[in-house]
C-alpha cells in the first residue's frame, strides 16, 4: 500500500527517500498528531526528523518553523552538479533526445531558496543538508504558450548518483562558503566576482548571511551595501 505522502511523489524525491532510508528508519511517518500532526519522509531512531525538499523552500517554511520547537529536524536540498535532458518525442513516431546540460550546480545556490527562512539556521534543533547530485530531467513538448522553455516543460527528474553532501548546523557553516579571498569590506559585486555567479544570487547569500548574524551592513560605495564579516568587524 502506499503511504499518505507517496501518492504523488516525484521519482526524485522517492529515489532520494530511498538512498537515505536507513534500517530502522520510519517512512513517511506521521509525528506530533492532533490538529497540528505532520507528516514526515524519514523519522530516525534517535528523534531525527528529515525532510526531503526538491522544490522551493517557501512551501515548509510553516512546517519547519513548528516541528523545530519540539523536535531535531534536517532538511535535505539536492542540488545538480550534472545534469542531462531527456526530451521526449513530439510525435509518436520520433524517438527521444538525450543530451547533457551545460549547467552545473553548485553548493551556493541553496542560498536562493535559503532566503525564505534563513534564521532557521541559529535553531539548535534544525540542520540542512546539501546533497550534489547527477540527474536526469525528462521535459515534453506541451505547445507555444511556454515560450520562455521553447515550449517544452519538466514533468520529472531522476536520480543517477549521489556525487557528495555538505551539512550546514550552524551559520558559522553557512558563512564557510564565503570566499577565502573575501576582503575585509565588500558588496555583493565583489562577491559575486570573486564566486563566479549571478549578482542575484550573492545578493540573496549576503542577504541570509546578514539574517543569520554573520555579516553586517558598515555602508555604502556608490550605490552597493558595503558588507563585513563579524568577525572581522570585532577584530578591527
């Protein structure tokens, strides 16, 4: 029989259930009951709640902030380091097309779904978990109204191999992925520079970074925030 979470599960989300399954675990658990039960992919024996999240962070942002208050809780977010598209045949005669994206994910970018709920981390009771991943994404044609994807759409990702994990306990894990080259003042110009990425998103990590405590605005340049570590405030 399926369990009351598994009715429409992703094969993603499954195929990671699966992989962190261990014997003893609890599936699909339901914890707390009464008005307010939730329930939960994988409860531990040792109290553990973990729960697996492949889309947007808002959705359990609710869910996170209750179950912390009585239980130690672990969010795991997967994140593509290697990906490949499988799109599937227009027409019932062609055959599907696989090819392997361009895009690598990396670690830093759980910090744009993170902006939804980045205090959670100075909870002594909560953890996140990073876990790299190679996937497969499986898009179909579904017309010229998705014109921002060609028209064609994700209906499902796969699991091919779990690559690494990082755990994140404490902000101070958070502010680790700050570079190591990092100056003594920056904006998130700087940051995003000195990362390789999208000005949005060091602007999201400096946002969380600033929420959990670990760096604080000291002013501007121009018209970008100037940024400092805590540390190296308290130092000066």
């Amino acid at each position: 029989m399926n369990h009351i979470g598994e009715l429409n599960e992703q094969p993603l989300h499954a195929a990671l259930k699966a992989w962190y399954t261990r014997p003893g675990d609890q599936i699909e658990a339901s914890v707390d009951g009464g008005q307010r039960g939730y329930v939960i992919d994988i409860v531990r024996d040792d109290d553990l709640l973990i729960e697996i999240q492949t889309g947007n962070f808002s959705s359990i942002k609710r869910k996170l902030h209750d179950l912390v208050k009585r239980h130690p809780v672990r969010l795991i977010y997967p994140i593509a380091v290697e990906k490949w598209l499988l799109k599937l045949p227009k027409k019932g005669w062609d055959g599907p097309r696989r090819r392997k994206s361009p895009k690598r994910g990396r670690v830093e970018v759980v910090f744009a779904e993170l902006v939804s709920f980045p205090q959670l981390l100075l909870e002594d009771n909560f953890s996140l978990e990073v876990v790299l991943i190679q996937e497969e994404e499986v898009r179909r044609y579904a017309g010229a109204k998705h014109w921002r994807k060609k028209g064609w759409v994700t209906v499902e990702r796969r699991l091919l191999d779990v690559v690494a994990q990082r755990l994140f306990e404490t902000p101070s894990d958070m502010s680790a992925l700050l570079p190591v080259e990092t100056p003594q003042q920056f904006t998130t110009l700087d940051l995003a520079e000195m990362l390789a990425s999208p000005r949005w998103l060091a602007q999201k990590m400096a946002y969380c970074l600033q929420e959990m405590g670990e760096i604080i605005r000291v002013g501007k340049r121009g018209r970008s925030y100037l940024y400092s570590r805590i540390d190296a405030v308290e130092e000066f």
